[in-house]
C-alpha cells in the first residue's frame, strides 16, 4: 500500500519544506494553541483506523474536559512532518512515533522524558519498554505491539501430510514438499526498505547475527537460508520486489503454502472465508530454540512543547489510552497484542488463534535497543546485504563484511 | 506599494500629459510594477530554497538541527562522504544509462508515431487522444500497475512470452539486477512516447504542405523527403522535446521507488532515488543536499541550453 504514496523528489520536498518553514515561521508568532484541544500527529490515514483512534482519545478526553484533533499523514512521513513542525514551534502535544524512529527524535532532544510528564508505565511487558527507550531513557510508550511469525495455509499442509516447520532444517524439507505447479512452499518479503528488513530479522536475530557487529559471522547462516530457499525452488526469486502486501496476496491467492507475515493482515485474511490458515512460531536454527522475531507498532511520545500543563493532560489521556480494558479493546481493534503483561493475557485468552503472536512478543527484540539513532544506516545496509545475496551478486560472509562497513561508513 | 501605484499609473497619465521624461519613468515603474510579482514569486520559492540547498550541502544537517536550529559548518565533508559513498557512484552510471536510453526510446517512437498520425487517416484522432494516455496516469499508478505486469511469476508480460515462446524460463524483469535497469527504462519510455508524440506532432502540422509537393516534384522518395525536409524543419522543436525530457528524466524518482525501490541490490539507485535515501531514509540532510545540489547543477546545465535555443529561436521568428 506504501508504495501508492506519491513521494515528491527529495530536492524539491526540501525546497518546499524551506519555503513553508519561511511562511510558516513568519506567521507561527500568532500560533497559541487552542487551551480546550490536544493535538496528536499519527499515521492513522485509513479512514477506518482514523476513527477508531479518534473514538479511544474522546473516551478519554472526556473526563478532562478537553477534545482532540488528530492530524494524519503515511506512515513514511511521520518524522519529516514532525521534524518540520519542530523547526516551526508547533509540534502536536501527542507524538506518535514507530518504534524504530524514536532513538532519532530523542536523540535530539524533541521529547520529554516520560516519568516527567506522569505516564505510568508500571505492568508494561519489558520488551515495549525497550521499544520505546533510548539510552536508559523511556520516551514512548506503545498501546500494544506486534511482530512476525509464519502463517500458513492448513489445506495445503494436510494434503501434503506435512506438520508446520519449527527449524531451518524442517523449514527448507517442508518448503519443498510443498512447492507443486505455480505454488510455491514459502514465500517472504525481501524488498530493500523497511518490509524488507522486518522479516529478515527474526532469521538473523535467531541464528545469533548482531546488527550492531554485523560481519561477525553469526548473521550469515540466516542469509544463506534465504538463498537456499530460492535456489531449491520453493521460494520465488522475485521476493525481492515483493514487500509484505504482496506477499499476503500470494498466500491468498494460493500461490505460496507458507509465508512470513504479520498481524496487520489478519483483516484481509478473514475476508476470505474459504482459505483455511493458522499461526506458528518462526522456525529457529536449532530445535528446542527461542524465535527472537523484531517487535513492532508505534509509540506515544510527548514532545517539548514548553508548556507544562499541556504535557500533563497529554500524559493523562495516554494514561487512559493504556488502562487494561483500552488496551484489550484497542488490541482487538487493530489485531495487535496490549503491551500491559495482564492485557495481553487477557488478549491471548480471547484471540487462541493469534496465540503466537502473543507469545512471540514476550520474546521480541526491539530494533533500536543496541544500534540507537545509527539503526536507518544499518537497516539499509542490511537490505543491502539480503539483496545482494539473494540476486548472486555476493556470498553471505562477503555481503555482510560489506554491510558492516556501509553501516558504519558516516561515523 | 510599487505594484498598486504602477497600475494606477495608465489613467493619470492620459489626463494629465507629463514631460516626456516622467513618462519614461512612469513606463519604467510599470515594467518593473508587472515583473515585480513573479520575480519576488521566484525570489521566495526557487532562489530561497536553491541557496538554502546549497548552504545545507556544506552544514552537518540532522534531525537535531530541526530542534536546536544549530547546524555547524562543516566544509566539504558533505560532498567528500557522497563521492566515496559507492551508492552514488553507481548511482551515476545508472542515471546516466536510464536518461539516455530512455531519450532514445521515447523520441524515436514518438516520432514515428508522430509521423505516421500526420497521414489523414479514419480513426487518427480518436487513436491519438487514445495513445495519450499513459501520460495523463500519475507516474506512481504506472509504476505499480507495471509492477504486476511485470511480476516473475505471475506477471501478464510473462506468461504472454511464455505461451508464445518467446522465451522458455520467465524473464526476472524487476527481480534481477542485471535486467531491472532495462525493464525501468522501458515503462519510463512507454511513460514519455505520448509527450515526444505530441509536440513533435505539432511541429509536424507547422511545415508548409507545399514543401512536400515540391519535394515530391523533384522525385524525393519517402525516406529522401523526411531526411531533407522533415527533419531540418523540425529541429526546433526536437531540441524542446530533447531538452525538456532529460531535464524530467535526470531527476526522476517516484517511478523508481514505486517500481523497484533502489533494488535489487542497488541495481536501480539514480540521484533521485539516493538523495531521497540520504534525506529522509538515512536523515542526513547534508548529504542529501550534495546530490539534490548536483541535480539542480545538471538540470541548470540544461535549462540554460534551453533557453538560449528558445531565445535564438523567437530571435529568428516571424
């Protein structure tokens, strides 16, 4: 879906942004927010999921007698909007960030530490607190999380007598067995962006591989997984141009048994009654080993607004927002798990069929824990890496050698 | 003030008969009063942001900088870490091969069409407002639509050239680094065939009929006519096309990153595509800026052709 966001030229988006910082700086001295009105800046373009935020925030600003506006803008453009409202004194008193852009906004000083403000984060599963951290520091929290794991097609697995994979081993056999005519047995994005570099992660992550040392040598098994499964013929070469959507149309429209995917499709999925899936756990290299997949979802940050009694009001409604009963609530919603350990227990309980999504978030590893402001350079060396070995242009040691130093290259 | 005072300027001067002198004045004040609003129009929104570009090429620009308003100088670091970067290195090449290949291609068919639409015929306009369209869909809608298209496995091109065998294994059009710069180049030119088409048509329509005749008279063959008549006549306007197309391909982007992202393995990276990544992926804005400002640099190179052909041209006219 991304990929239908028109994306201006870069010199011409600076350009522009220059002219509107000139206009917006000359008139921002006049700029006094509205007292009764919070603003959020979030990705929630879809007009469903929009209104679905919208009925949350006024649940609970309500009781303090305020209202507030959300302004949405794609996902991709989130931090350029924010950056540009920083530079103009205007940023929301909400920021809703990714994950993984949170280390870049408090490494500039945008954000206001959360225990300043008085969001209580107490019962938040240790792996959101992660997400939301940068150096020691907690700047966002997340409502609820979500991560990757293998959804696969029941009927096809039952005709081909085979059970779900749970190692690499298993993955490459059962991937084979199920590859028949035009279906092909696994399929997973490669794309060299974000999609990309989400679901290579619990691969390189399980093996042992170290984003923040990537030539270690412990990340090239992963990589040479994927290849494997290329070469075999069970996954198609042309995952390299597939991000996670098309991947999700694949599986719908039979042409994969197996895919990496995430919680995000499972509307889509439900739409088609007849296609019979379930959820497993990644494979691991070795039996008896823990997925560590990435762990996913956006966080609620309070930027520096200078203006203390704002900053409150805003950490009481994300307050509200993270209550147990929101959180199941706003988890069902939007088919991710509540980031409050109790909710999510209460999610599990509710949802068994998205059970191993719940279970691999307890696992899950955020993406900026140990690289920090530095993760956009390593995660496009590490599509760099993916890409470079999936088309035969590089052996895993010599592509991860060279992503190590492309990643490290500005510092 | 000026612009309010220069237009009020016609009606006093009719009544009252001025020295000749005031009256150049007063002609003076309303040349600039006219010109005033699209020069502070350029002023603000192309020389602002052009020199602010450049500045920012030589500034350690990050996200910080947008909070703290601080961007240290820092010389030519920016544009020393962009030219050892290998991504703009073959980024270079890649836009080089893609400009030039995709000139040829759109300016070649579009002629050709160009000249067989020229011959009245049943159906020519209805077919021609028909081949316009690929230039009336946005780029990034083609571009996704030929993603599909052009799918490995399940992609219509495929499976046609399969069935026909034309080839026997599918074509990994968009997932092979050594063929992704080809098929891109390829739906860019499907993308500009119905703008070469369009003005070189035009540039047909203005050569005097009565040329023709007398070529044929002189027993000029079909081929004879379009090298000595055709061709010179409308060299004005194939300068436009040319020059006008390599500005808006030298600098293309959303066809790219809809495509085929930069990828696979970097194979598709153009200045475009690796200023967006510099800027908004990676956030380093200096960066960015080095190859936005090679860009402007190469488009200036060009403009300033174009306007110099378009002046020589007026120079000329009627």
């Amino acid at each position: 879906m991304h990929l239908l966001r028109r994306r201006p030229p870069a010199s011409v988006a600076i350009a522009t942004a220059t002219a509107l910082l000139t206009v917006a700086g000359l008139a921002g001295c006049g700029n006094v927010p509205d007292p009764g009105t919070i603003t959020v800046l979030n990705s929630a373009t879809d007009t469903l999921e929009h209104d679905q935020e919208q009925k949350f925030f006024d649940v609970c600003a309500k009781p303090l007698g305020v209202k507030v506006r959300q302004t949405s803008v794609p996902a991709d453009q989130v931090v350029s909007k924010a950056l540009r409202m920083a530079s103009s004194r205007s940023l929301t008193d909400i920021l809703e960030l990714d994950g993984s852009d949170v280390p870049q906004f408090a490494d500039t000083g945008g954000l206001v530490p959360l225990k300043n403000t008085g969001v209580d984060v107490s019962g938040m599963s240790g792996s959101a607190i992660t997400m939301g951290s940068f150096g020691g520091t907690l700047y966002g929290i997340a409502r609820s999380v979500n991560s990757l794991a293998l959804i696969y097609n029941v009927d096809l697995l039952k005709k081909a007598g085979v059970e779900p994979p749970t190692t690499w081993d298993e993955l490459k056999v059962t991937a084979r067995k199920l590859t028949h005519g035009k279906t092909y047995g696994m399929a997973f994005s490669a794309t060299p962006d974000a999609d990309g570099v989400y679901q290579f992660l619990p691969f390189f992550w399980s093996g042992g591989g170290d984003e923040a040392h990537l030539d270690n040598g412990k990340g090239a098994p992963a990589l040479q997984l994927w290849t494997d499964l290329v070469h075999q013929k069970s996954a198609s070469s042309a995952a390299v141009t597939w991000n996670q959507q098309d991947v999700n149309d694949q599986f719908i429209a039979g042409r994969t048994a197996m895919m990496i995917n995430g919680p995000w499709q499972v509307p889509v999925l439900s739409e088609h009654k007849d296609l019979h899936w379930a959820v497993a756990a990644i494979p691991v290299p070795r039996a008896g080993g823990t997925p560590v997949p990435p762990i996913g979802g956006t966080v609620m940050t309070v930027p520096q607004t200078k203006d203390k009694q704002r900053q409150g009001t805003a950490a009481k409604i994300i307050n509200c927002l993270n209550e147990r009963k929101n959180q199941v609530a706003w988890g069902e919603a939007v088919n991710n798990v509540p980031t409050r350990t109790s909710a999510a227990a209460a999610y599990k309980a509710r949802n068994p069929k998205l059970g191993a999504f719940a279970d691999e978030v307890a696992t899950a590893r955020s993406r900026t824990d140990r690289v920090g402001a530095h993760w956009p350079a390593v995660s496009d060396a590490l599509a760099g890496a993916f890409q470079s070995v999936l088309t035969g242009r590089s052996t895993p040691e010599a592509a991860l050698k060279q992503a190590q130093s492309r990643a490290t290259a500005g510092e | 003030m000026t612009i309010t005072a220069a237009v009020q300027a016609p009606p006093a001067g009719s009544t009252a008969a001025g020295t000749p002198g005031a009256h150049r004045r007063r002609d003076t004040l309303l040349r600039w009063g006219f010109a005033a609003p699209a020069v502070l129009y350029m002023l603000a929104f192309f020389g602002y942001p052009l020199v602010r570009n450049v500045v920012m090429s030589l500034q350690h620009y990050t996200p910080r900088s947008f909070f703290t308003g601080e961007s240290p100088f820092n010389g030519f670091d920016n544009w020393r870490a962009v030219f050892d970067n290998p991504l703009f290195t073959g980024s270079l090449w890649h836009t080089l091969v893609f400009t030039l290949g995709s000139l040829l291609g759109q300016f070649v068919l579009g002629l050709a069409l160009a000249v067989f639409f020229s011959r009245r015929f049943r159906l020519s306009g209805f077919v021609r407002a028909v081949l316009l369209l690929p230039w009336l869909v946005p780029m990034v809608v083609s571009a996704v639509v030929w993603r599909k298209l052009l799918d490995q496995d399940t992609g219509v091109i495929n499976s046609l050239l399969t069935n026909l065998h034309i080839v026997s294994s599918p074509v990994p059009w968009l997932s092979s680094p050594g063929v992704a710069l080809l098929s891109a180049t390829l739906v860019n030119i499907w993308i500009g065939i119905p703008f070469n088409m369009v003005i070189l048509y035009g540039g047909l329509q203005e050569i005097p009929r009565d040329l023709y005749e007398a070529a044929a008279l002189d027993g000029a063959g079909a081929w004879r006519t379009f090298r000595s008549v055709t061709l010179p006549l409308l060299r004005p306007v194939v300068t436009v096309v040319l020059v006008l197309g390599f500005m808006s391909t030298v600098k293309i982007l959303d066809l790219i990153l809809a495509l085929t992202g930069g990828g696979p393995a970097d194979s598709t990276q153009t200045l475009g595509t690796v200023t967006y990544q510099l800027s908004f992926q990676e956030l380093d804005f200096g960066q960015g800026a080095v190859v936005g400002d090679i860009l402007i640099l190469v488009s200036a190179v060009f403009a300033v052709l174009y306007l110099r052909f378009n002046r020589a041209n007026l120079g000329q006219g009627k």
